[in-house]
C-alpha cells in the first residue's frame, strides 16, 4: 500500500495518560478501543545511508506477523508512507507501489549492510473516530526507544487521517487539550531514534529549506518554505522543554526568527490576516526566549567590562535573573495560548490560500526588492542613529537574510553569496553595539539592587568603551556603503 500519512503528533507527559484516555473527545470511540503491543525495529547502513535519503526503513512485528514501512522524513501533516507484509523480521529488497527506497535497496551493498539501528517497544491504545467530516484512527504510543545501551522513553499520541477533511485533525488535536496538557511535536519515532543513536537527543536541528518551483504559484511556495521553518520550529521547541540549555535557548530563537520572516514575507499569499495574527501572537514567546538569551550572553561575555571588586555581585545578580527568565519561558511552553499558536501555525503551513495568483520569483523578486529599498533607506547616516533606531535597522538586515536564505538554491550564487555575506557584516557589527547597550543596562541594573554607590565608575571606562564602539560603528557603516552599492541578485528575475 502506499500513499501520503497524514497525521498530527502530540506528545503527553506520562502522568497524565489517564486524564486524556477520558477525554470527552473520544468518547464517540470508546466501544472501538483496543490495545496491542508493537515491536519495531528500525534498519540503515553504518553511515545511514537511508537516512541520509530522507527514508526510515521499519520493520514492525505484531501478532506474530511482520510489516515492513518506508516513511519519508519529509516536514508537514502529510508524509510518504509504503508498506507490505513480508514473511520474516529480515527487510526485504522491494517495497513496491514505487517506494523511492526500492532503488537504494537494490543495490547489493546496501541490503548486505542494512543493520538494525534501533529499537521501538510501545504498547498501543486505539480509538476509531468517526466524526462529521472525517475518520481519524487515535493512537496512543507508551514505550521506550532503544539504541545500543542508550534508551529514552516515550509517550505520545498520533491523529491520523482515514478518510475526510483534514482540518478536522487540528479540531481534535483543540478538543483534546482541553482534557490533557498535550503539546505539539514534529519528532517522529524514527527521528527520535537516528538522535538517540548519534548522542544528540538534546542538540538542535537546524531547518532544511526544500527546492523551490519558481515558475510555481507564490503560495504553494511559501507554505513550503513555512512548513520548513516551523518544522524547525516545533523541533527545537520539543527539545527545549525537555532539556532547557544556552544552545537550544540560542537555536530556538533563530528558527522563530525564521517563521517570523517568513510570515512576513509571505503574508499576502498565506493570508494577511493570518499571518499577521500570528505574528502578533509569536511576541511573548520571542520575549521569552530574547531574556534568556541576552541573560546567557551577558554571563558568558558580559562581565569583563565589570570592575573585578564587584563583578560577583553582578554575575549573582545575573544567574538569578537568568533562572526567572528560564522559569518564565518554561511556563509559556507549558501555555494553553503557546499551544494554540504553534497549531495555527502548523495549520496555516498546511491550508494557507492567499489571493496572489502570481508566479513565486515574481513575487519574490517585487517583495525583497521592496525590503532591500527600505533597508537601504532606513540605515542612512547609520552613525547618527540612536541606539534603538540601528537596532531596528539590525531587525530588518537580519528579516532580509533570512528571506535570502529561503531561495538559496534557486540564486546564483555569486551574487547570493554577496548580499549575504554584506548583511551579515552589517547584522553582526550592529548586534555588538546593541550586546554592549543590554550588557551595561544589566550591569548597571544588579549594582544599584546591591545597593552600590556610583555604579556607573565600576564599568568599563567610558573612553575605552567608546573607542571600541566607534570602531564597531566604523565597520557597519562600511557594510551599509557596500550594501546600498549592490544590485541585488534577484533584479534579473520576472519582476524583479
């Protein structure tokens, strides 16, 4: 059989399986519920080569009988799925119905490499739903993943589409929070299972941008590029409720920076309205994760400008901080309003129908060249800015980046590498200017809580700290000469 899955994945602290097996949401298919047990092995090459593919290859034992599966990792609710019955626990070479693992496995090295890398042992509960406009097979997975001596536990709930409309998934994944504190998830069991077996269950992802059709409409386009930021999103954000850490506090923001950006830039073929909306909504969370985050980099570089006798005092005042920041953010992971809007993000990826019944490159090349205008003018007389006049002007450097970064694979790369690289210059010479701004607020901050007089003479001295800040200044403004000087990559486009 094969065809796309479609799913939605939750994850459920174990705690409260109880309280979402009772959830009036499955009341319709309690007298469907059923348990079994599945055993699932997952196989690749030492070097992983599937994996590498974007494949995961299971075998899965239940009953006494044994399915094998080809899932592709791609991002998004719907994923490729092939499976056959096959008459051993061994894989065998083809899948059939055009499994893109058929010609992979062809290959005598490969099968004759193929090893387990990973185990998968759950006990499954099973609802059928049959709802007003869709069927949806509810699964309930309680188990441990196993790789080598290392294992790591799991529980989490699968929404899956059978047959109807799919925005009923969202519904019901709305209806289920409201029984059970479930949270959103992108790590499938197989992804789970590749970290667990690297070591890196607690290091972040970083998004994989999909190839662009450019000639395509603008809006199958731009929920491609969504659907990857928030991918990369939701990863990371799974991974920092887990294991909170400088890192993931650090990656986590640049991936929703990344949604962010892509919001707006692709706010009229998603849905002005929409995008806007989330946008909005996404504040507290980049308000979160910006206080942990400029928290971390001043304790790890923000001290030196502190006069020794004090800096304990500082460096106190900055880990407590630090601790109420983390804390914080921690809470709004657990929200009801950070849940609703990671969702409706995830939902606006998949069903987002803006009006621009434009080409992708048409639009990009008339919206990024508006950007760039604006960036260009907006950064004039960069010296006589006030502080938070360039840290604005950082924002937009930092949002064209990323749009560039979008349709990486579709620019020459001359001239794509050009106006990266000048916009990161430009991003980074302004973000230390802005770093020596919060650093000299926090210091200043935990010596008058302390209670020390004159806070402001055991700083840095103020001629050594400008000379740096003029340099600093010097070298943006030479960034912003090259940039305004460039002729952006995209001018040759159709409507560029």
């Amino acid at each position: 059989m094969a065809g796309p899955e479609v799913e939605i994945k939750l994850t459920l602290p174990v705690e409260h399986v109880v309280r979402l097996t009772q959830s009036p949401a499955l009341f319709p298919a309690q007298a469907s519920r059923r348990k079994k047990r599945l055993l699932s092995t997952y196989y690749d090459t030492p070097d992983n080569l599937l994996s590498q593919h974007g494949l995961h290859l299971r075998v899965r034992e239940s009953g006494g009988s044994w399915i094998q599966t080809v899932k592709s990792t791609r991002a998004g609710l719907a994923r490729g799925e092939w499976e056959r019955a096959i008459g051993s626990p061994s894989p065998v070479t083809q899948m059939g119905d055009g499994s893109p693992a058929d010609r992979l496995l062809e290959r005598k090295k490969v099968l004759g490499s193929l090893a387990p890398a990973f185990r998968v042992d759950v006990q499954r509960t099973i609802w059928d739903l049959k709802l007003a406009r869709a069927d949806v097979e509810v699964a309930l997975d309680e188990g441990t993943i196993f790789a080598g001596e290392d294992r790591e536990a799991l529980c989490e709930i699968e929404l899956e589409l059978k047959d109807g409309d799919g925005r009923t998934l969202f519904d019901l994944a709305r209806a289920l929070r409201t029984s059970a504190p479930v949270r959103l998830t992108l790590l499938s069991k197989g992804r789970r299972g590749y970290r667990l077996r690297a070591g890196k269950s607690a290091l972040p992802e970083k998004a994989a941008l999909p190839p662009l059709q450019m000639q395509g409409p603008a809006a199958e386009g731009a929920r491609s590029v969504l659907m990857a930021c928030v991918a990369s999103l939701l990863l990371n954000l799974s991974l920092l409720a887990a294991t909170p850490g400088m890192e993931l506090v650090h990656q986590t923001r640049v991936a929703l920076r990344r949604v962010r950006a892509a919001l707006t830039l692709f706010g009229a073929v998603l849905g002005d309205e929409r995008s806007h909306a989330l946008r909005r909504d996404l504040g507290s969370l980049s308000d979160r994760l910006g206080a942990a985050r400029d928290l971390d980099v001043f304790l790890a570089s923000g001290l030196d400008g502190v006069d020794e006798a004090v800096r304990e005092t500082v460096r106190a005042h900055a880990s407590e901080r630090r601790e109420q920041a983390y804390a914080a953010l921690a809470t709004d992971l657990s929200s009801d309003a950070h849940f609703e809007v990671t969702l409706s993000l995830l939902e606006l990826a998949e069903t987002g129908d803006g009006e621009a019944a434009v080409s992708l490159e048409a639009f990009l090349a008339r919206t990024m060249d508006r950007r760039f205008r604006k960036l260009v003018k907006a950064s004039r007389g960069l010296q006589k800015l006030s502080e938070h006049e360039r840290h604005l002007v950082r924002i937009r450097a930092k949002k064209l980046r990323y749009m560039i970064e979008f349709v990486e694979g579709e620019a020459p790369g001359k001239g794509f590498r050009c106006l990266r690289d000048t916009l990161e210059e430009l991003q980074e010479t302004l973000g230390k200017l802005n770093d020596a701004v919060v650093a000299r607020v926090f210091a200043m901050d935990a010596l008058s809580e302390a209670g020390v007089g004159d806070p402001e003479s055991r700083l840095s001295a103020p001629p050594h700290a400008r000379k740096r800040d003029h340099k600093t200044l010097d070298q943006a403004r030479d960034a912003r000469r090259r940039l305004a000087r460039l002729k952006p990559f995209w001018s040759g486009w159709k409507g560029g």
